[in-house]
C-alpha cells in the first residue's frame, strides 16, 4: 500500500487536462436535418434564402395603406372598401393591388399584397357588406412581418462547434436545408479492471458482484454524443491492462479505464498507464473519487475512474465533458441550478472539494429545501436513483449548516414534497 503523492485541487487539474489535450475531431459527415439533433455542427450555415420569403401578415385583419387609417377612432370609423382576400399559400403574384380607400382580408401569414403596408387588426374593424369600418389607426409596417425578417440571405444560422438543437432544426427546416454537415461522433474505449466484475447476463458466483459503472458510463457517454467502445474487463494483471489500454489509443480518441486506480496492492492501472503516457495527474482534492485522474499519449486523454458508480459518476462530470470541449471545439450546456434551504447539516474535510447528493423537494408553500443524502459510500447508487441534485462544497468551505441557503445542480426534477423513494 502506498499513499497519494499530491492531491490536486479541480480547477488545476482540469486546466492541465485541457492544455494537454491535442488531438482534435475535425472530421465531418453529412446526415439529415433531424439525424443532427445533439450533435456538433461542423461546418458554418447560412441563410440561402430570406425568410420570410415575402411579407405577411402578422394576425388575422385586413391589409391596408396606413395612410388611410390616420385619425380613425370608435367615435369616427374610416370606412374602406372590401377588394379581395390573401390566404396562406397563395401566390403573391396573383393578388389584387391596394389602392387608396381599399382594404384586403388577411390571414395570419398570408402574403401582403402590393400596394398594403399594415395589417388592421380583425378586431379593430367590422365588416359591413363590401366595406369595413375602421375603429383604430395603425402605421406602416405595422403588424407586418417583413420579408428576411427572421434571416436575410447569408445570415449565419448555425457555426461550426455549435451543438444542435431543437430550435436550430427548425431555423434550419424554414430554409429549406434538409441535411447538415456534423463532426464525427467521438469514439471512447472503455475498460473496466478487476477480476470481481460480472458482466450482465451472466451468472453471479459467490463473492462476485455485477458490473454497473461500465453501463452507467456509456449511458454518460451516449448522453454527450459519444460512441462508447466496449473493449470488456480486464483481471488484475498489470501486463493485460496496459495492453487493453494501448488498444484503446489505437482504436478511439479516448480511454476510459475503471477500477484499479487508487492505491492498493491490486491498483494496477496507474502503473500501467505510466509506461504509456506523457503527462498524469493521479488523485483529485475530491470526495467521493479521491483516486480519479488522468493522463494523456500523444494528446488522447486516458481517464482513470474509480470503479465504485458514484465516484466515477462525479469523476466523470469533472474531467470529460472539458476534454470533449476541447476534442471537438464546442461548449457544453451547464446543468440548472437552483438556491435552496438546507435541511441538515453538512461537513467537508478541509481542502477537499466534496459533492453530496441530495432532494431537492418543495415544501407546501412553495419554498424549496436541499437534503442533503450521504456524503461518503461511493459505490451506493440509490442515493443518485433517489436524490435529484448535487451539492458542491468548495475546498475553502468545511460544510454548511441547517438552515443555510445553498446553490444545487439538478440531476432531474423537483420534487413535490418528499420524494416516496426516500
């Protein structure tokens, strides 16, 4: 058994990470519009046409000459002739024009015809046999949506490194763009040590437990737009680890090993990662997943995750996510945050970052408190399965106490009073 050289502190450890990261995703294929939802853009878009493509009409109403309308009012109604009407779909080529003293029945989006500049609204006008009467006065433009309005021709819609999204799909959609070009999906080589491991579907002997970390990390990895590469579990031998892990490099951009990463007799990973890397980091100032770190050969990054879920859950969300930022040019979205009452106490070992799970619930009358779950037991999952948040105690604060206001990231939604599964 031997102790940890130096515990490095978060933020040093993950600017080191991204510093020492070189190697870049710029590969791009081409896939359909919807086929792109998540991922990351990789090429800049832009607008090939304006949309909207004509002016229209912004509500349902009669499209006039603004002109025409100055000084109406309930007491003195302007009254205009009825000369046809614009619907949605029609070509704006074959619509009457506007003339002084004329109005033109509108739909919501139908094509302004020539000569109208402003909508009046349905409301602000009866109808009265081949005429209308005027309540109010609008001016020009008014409720009209203009032509490339939303994007003119040559509009950037969509940059390189931008992470695609649903209102990106629809800006896309209402430019006529039915395919896009996105990066290639990040490949990750995962390799789960230790000779305890089940795979599921297996049977479970005695002694043995089944391996949750590797799925629940895939599952992360999916989630952030990665293809996981299963390269199985490895025993506690130190020449088949790195042997696993030099496969790794070859075939992904990344390296995810769990398990055999602290200190033990039978922590084999670091030692193997050693003779393969150029830079490592090994032990973080945090809690749980003290013994997570990373490395990185010729510019790929080789994470070493406890093999306990929750540690390699928290160690995951620490250095990931940045190293794909950096692989792939682009910036995550952060998670919701919300400020809550704590409900108990909580304590952290100075000069450790600790994250705590918790509920995060509201109460009857709607204020919102944070209970905090367990701050050690890093291989107990339910406490993710039954909090919805993560509390993060900076390595300057020993704790909070009850009572105190605390800022949570949300793993999932609010609950409504105490969550039944607690």
């Amino acid at each position: 058994m031997k102790g940890f050289r130096r515990l490095v502190p978060v933020a040093e450890a993950v600017r080191a990470l991204r510093s020492r990261i070189t190697h870049r995703i710029s590969a791009v294929e081409e896939v359909l519009l919807l086929d792109g939802l998540g991922r990351v853009c990789g090429e800049d878009i832009r607008a090939p046409v304006d949309s909207p493509p004509f002016d229209r009409s912004a509500l349902d109403g009669y499209a006039v000459i603004a002109e025409d309308t100055f000084g109406a009012s309930q007491t003195n109604p302007i009254q205009l002739e009825v000369a046809g009407e614009s619907r949605v779909g029609v070509d704006p080529r074959r619509l009457p024009r506007v003339s002084r003293g004329q109005a033109i029945e509108i739909m919501t989006g139908a094509p302004m015809p020539p000569g109208a500049n402003a909508v009046i609204p349905l409301e602000k006008a009866r109808r009265v046999g081949g005429s209308i009467e005027v309540y109010d006065q609008v001016h020009p433009s008014q409720n009209v949506s203009k032509k490339g309005e939303d994007y003119s021709r040559g509009d950037l819609v969509l940059g390189r490194g931008w992470i695609i999204k649903p209102w990106h799909v629809g800006a896309l959609a209402s430019l006529g763009i039915a395919a896009i070009k996105a990066l290639r999906k990040p490949r990750a080589a995962i390799i789960s040590t230790g000779g305890e491991l089940v795979e599921l579907g297996q049977p479970l002997e005695p002694g043995r437990v089944y391996n949750s970390t590797k799925p629940m990390l895939e599952a992360l990895l999916k989630a952030y737009g990665e293809d996981p590469l299963d390269l199985g579990v490895v025993g506690d031998s130190e020449k088949a680890v790195f042997e696993k892990i030099r496969e790794g490099l070859r075939v992904a951009d990344m390296v995810v090993v769990t398990g055999g990463t602290s200190v033990g007799a039978l922590d084999l990973v670091p030692e193997a990662v050693s003779k393969l890397c150029d830079f490592m980091v090994h032990g973080l100032a945090i809690r749980p997943g003290k013994p997570t770190g990373f490395a990185t050969s010729n510019g790929k990054p080789i994470f070493m995750l406890s093999g306990f879920p929750v540690a390699a859950l928290i160690g995951f969300t620490i250095l990931i996510p940045p190293a794909l930022e950096e692989m792939l040019g682009c910036r995550f979205d952060p998670l919701p945050r919300i400020r809550g009452t704590l409900a108990r106490r909580v304590a952290s070992p100075p000069g450790i970052r600790s994250y705590v799970r918790v509920r995060v619930y509201r109460g009857g009358s709607g204020e919102v408190f944070v209970e905090p779950l367990r701050t050690t037991g890093s291989g107990v999952l339910s406490t993710l399965t039954r909090g919805n948040g993560l509390l993060t105690i900076p390595e300057e604060v020993e704790g909070y106490d009850e009572g105190d206001e605390v800022e949570v990231e949300l793993l999932s939604q609010i609950y409504e009073g105490v969550h039944p599964g607690s």
